[in-house]
C-alpha cells in the first residue's frame, strides 16, 4: 500500500510501478470503479468501445437482453427516428 495525496484539483498521482504492473504506458486509458471505498483500475487492452460494451448491461431491460447486436441497432436506429421526427414536428 502507497499513501498518495489528492491535489486541489482532485487529481492523483499513481505511483510509476502500479502503471509497470498494470502494463500501462505513458497516454493509455484505463477504467476506474468503485467498489464500496475502493477503487478498481482495469487498463484497457484493445477498444474502448468493447470494454465499456458489458458495463451498459445493468441499463438493459431484462426482456431486451436476449436479442441480437443488428436487432438492438435496427432498434436504436428507429428509436432514434422517431425521437427526431418527434423534434422536427414539435419546431414547425
């Protein structure tokens, strides 16, 4: 354990061998979370977009979780549709 300080901006500084075991570099992106009062770093290997993909499931109604990525984008795509055909007509 490394005692470390937050700074009047609320930042951190992570000590240089957590980054080395964690195999971070210098620009790379990690996650954060919190456990109760811990915090939980998970460097981010390949795309953001798929590590962030499992943390949206609890947002996800149980009856839409079962239902394939091109149904949910077919889905999205008309929600999305409607919501600004909704938009252009409430403007006119």
């Amino acid at each position: 354990m490394t005692l470390v300080t937050t700074s009047s901006k609320n930042q951190v500084t992570i000590p240089a061998a957590y980054l080395r075991d964690l195999g971070l570099k210098p620009g790379e992106h990690f996650l954060i979370d919190n456990k109760g009062k811990e915090l939980i770093f998970k460097p981010i290997k390949g795309s953001i977009v798929d590590e962030l993909a499992g943390s949206l499931e609890k947002f996800i109604p149980a009856d839409k979780k079962k239902i394939s990525i091109e149904k949910a984008i077919r889905l999205a795509k008309i929600m999305h549709a409607k919501e600004l055909g909704a938009k252009l007509n409430s403007d006119h």
